[in-house]
C-alpha cells in the first residue's frame, strides 16, 4: 500500500511503498501498539508511518 508522510522533522512529504493493508492501519489507528499491528514490518517502516521519518532524515541529523 502506498503510504503518504509528511515528516516531523523536515516537513517534507514522502510517499512509500509499504506491505500494510488498510485494515492493520485502521487497528493501530484505534489504539493498537504499531509493533503489535503490524508485526511484520520493519522498524524503519513503522517509525515512517507513524511520524513520515525515514532512515536518511534520522542519519542526518547532528549527534549530540
């Protein structure tokens, strides 16, 4: 399924590819845990649907 982001950090929008259906997304969206939703996913891949941040924007980002 096609997902579309707007990232929290850098406020651009992404689109990605992501093997969710719309019914796991409608679970974690009435309260479900992602990981517990979506099992089967990556991190990366549930960090992206739940903020619209990707692996590259985190990597980016000053350590501190």
């Amino acid at each position: 399924m096609l997902i579309t982001r707007q990232s929290l950090i850098s406020g651009i929008t992404r689109t990605l590819e992501i093997p969710v259906t719309a019914a796991q997304l409608c679970v974690w969206q009435t309260g479900t845990h992602i990981q517990d939703a979506m099992p089967e996913l990556e991190p990366a891949q549930r960090e992206f649907i739940m903020t619209g941040i990707t692996d590259e924007e985190w990597s980016e980002l000053p350590e501190d």
